[in-house]
C-alpha cells in the first residue's frame, strides 16, 4: 500500500514535506522520497521489509518492486543500502549531516540527485546577523520610556517587495498565513524600516507587504507620540520585552506550531519607572555595574538577571545598581527606579491570513 501511495504521489508531482517534531518512518518513508521536492524539518526513518511468511521468493519479489520504485524517485543507492542494512525490528532515522549528504531534501528548480549518491559540499560560514544599537539620552527624561523600538534612530520606510513565485513547499514553510499578536510585549532589534502608522492593522500591513522580508513587528499605541515612527518592521522577532503600550505580531508559516505561552521578567517603562527615588540597600554588588552606562542599560541588565528585583540608576554619576531586594524607597533627586515583576505572556489573537 505504501508503494501505491508513493507511486501516485510521484506520477502527481507532490511536493511532501515533514515537519518538525513529526516523524515519516517505515513505509511512510517511500512516500516522502516520491516527492518532486522534499525537505525533512522531522524524523525520517527506514528499515527493512518484514514477512511473518517464509515465501522468499514472494519477499524478492517485493525487494524488487521497491527497488524498481525508489529508483524511479531517484533515490540514492545509499539510501537503499541503509534501509536493507537496519533490522525490520530497528528504524534507522536519518541525522542532519545524512540529509545533506545523501540531498534528501529537493527543491523543485534543483537537478535530481544521481542514484549513486554524491556527497554535498558544506555549507559557507552562515551570515552574521544585522545587530541593531539603540541609544538613550542621559539627560533626565521627562516622560516615560517608550517602547525600545522607537529609540531607532533612522526613519525609513518599507519599499514593497515584488512577489516571488515561490515552490509547494516554499509556499508551505515560508509564506506568512496566520499572526500572533500580542499586547503589552515590545520587540526589538533587527529592524528593517521604521513608519508612521495609524494603527497597528495598517502597521501589520505595511510588514505584509514586504512579502517575507519583515518578520514582525511593534507598533506603539501611546496616543501622545504624535509625531515620528511609531511602527518598526523587523526581519525577526529580535527581543521581547514587557511595555503596556506596544501592540506587537509575529508571523508564522504553515510549517510553524502556534507560539506557546512564555514567563518573562519585566520592568515597564511605563508603571514601573519611579524618578527621584533611591532604593537604598539591596544591592547585588558593592560596586555599580560595569557595563550599564545609560538608564536602558540599566533597566535592562536587571532585566537579565534572575537575582535583580530593581535597580536605580544615577545620572549625574552614570551608574547603575542592581538590587537583589526592594529596599526602603527615599527621596534621590536625579535618580530613576525600577522595580521587576514577572509576566506571562500569550498571543491574545491568532489571526488567519488565507
């Protein structure tokens, strides 16, 4: 049965694909080889044929009907040669470096794999992603901090990709059909484009359109930022951080799970920040931290830290201090404040795109 499968999935010219945390072993494994493209993001396993009859011609016989199959697929002869070597009570699951090598994965502009069997070439050094700096004045604010987003510090705006013509498979793995969105959550780093928006619809609309270059994206709802980009298009979800005022929405594919919900320590530049207050004692170290030169910094080093519950930064002085406890708030002129509380978080929307 799983050969006829395989045979009419070869003679229709489906693409198949296996995705992650899903397994294709056994005789499933004939039909994924009759794909006209394949990837294996999953398990892909195989083993011998096994007979409860001692009818060894019959068992030839399909030895070769699968043989006579598989070849038609293009199937390398190491490929084959695993399968007939692994016990029909064991499974043989292909690793990474065996699905490079034996181009088990195809595209369906990519010339077939000879039956011999070649051995792919490594892959080049992968690129270095863009990292992205942000900047904080060290002049005391008098507002909130915004979402981190904005502290972009270039406007740019998003040119309108031409739609590639995509294969099955590309279609299904990377073409966006559904959004997580998610309230109070910023993201940032990895922007690509910074926009005014009128609302996070017309924000989410704006990364659509750049058709799979911009992966996400936040958009600010503080209705006082009247003026500047208030909508920052990434080409990753870059790093989540807790901010009552940012809407933000990361798109999936076909071939990603729904995001699962996720425990992150905040430190809201909104309801969290208190200036002109000092939290004495409490403190992580005896010496200010080395590294956190500006009030961002700061926040966010005790964001990183599962020992720090707040932090006050000094801005005459440039220094921060990391507290392990919340201590006896006191008046600090020229001080900022912050104290942690842990949130969970959830899309509180997944919405269809088809």
């Amino acid at each position: 049965m799983g050969l006829l499968m395989a045979d009419d999935i070869h003679e229709r010219k489906l693409a198949t694909y296996i995705p992650k945390d899903s397994a294709c072993l056994s005789a499933c494994a004939y039909m994924f080889l009759a794909g006209v493209e394949r990837k294996v993001d999953g398990k892909l396993g195989v083993h011998q044929i096994s007979s409860d009859t001692s009818d060894l011609v019959g068992a030839q016989l399909t030895i070769s009907d699968i043989i006579d199959v598989l070849n038609r697929f293009d199937t390398p002869v190491d490929v084959l040669s695993v399968m007939f070597k692994t016990p029909p009570n064991d499974m043989h699951v292909f690793t990474p470096e065996e699905i490079d090598r034996y181009k088990l994965n195809r595209t369906g502009d990519e010339s077939r794999p000879s039956a011999a069997g070649t051995s792919a070439a490594p892959d080049p050094s992968p690129p270095t992603p863009n990292a992205t700096s942000t900047t904080e004045s060290t002049a005391q604010p008098v507002r909130p901090e915004q979402p981190r987003s904005t502290e972009t510090t270039v406007s740019t705006t998003p040119t309108p990709q031409t739609q590639a013509k995509l294969s099955p498979i590309e279609e299904f793995t990377k073409r966006p059909n559904r959004i997580a969105v998610y309230t109070g959550l910023d993201l940032f780093g990895d922007d690509i484009a910074s926009i005014r928006a009128s609302d996070a619809a017309e924000c989410a609309q704006s990364c659509l359109v750049m058709n799979g270059q911009c992966k996400a994206f936040t958009f600010n709802a503080n209705p006082k930022i009247t003026k500047g980009p208030n909508c920052f298009l990434k080409s990753s979800a870059g790093r989540a951080d807790g901010n009552s005022v940012a809407f933000s929405g990361r798109f999936l594919s076909g071939a990603d799970a729904d995001p699962p919900a996720f425990a992150l320590g905040t430190i809201d530049p909104q309801s969290a920040l208190f200036h002109d207050v000092d939290f004495r004692g409490g403190d992580l170290s005896p010496r200010p931290h080395s590294t956190a030169k500006t009030p961002l910094d700061c926040r966010l080093a005790c964001v990183d830290d599962n020992r720090c519950m707040a932090f006050t930064y000094n801005y005459s002085k440039k220094q921060c201090w990391l507290k392990g406890s919340i201590g006896t708030p006191m008046p600090g002129k020229g001080m900022v404040t912050g104290v942690k509380k842990f949130q969970n978080f959830s899309p509180a929307k997944i919405i269809s795109l088809n």
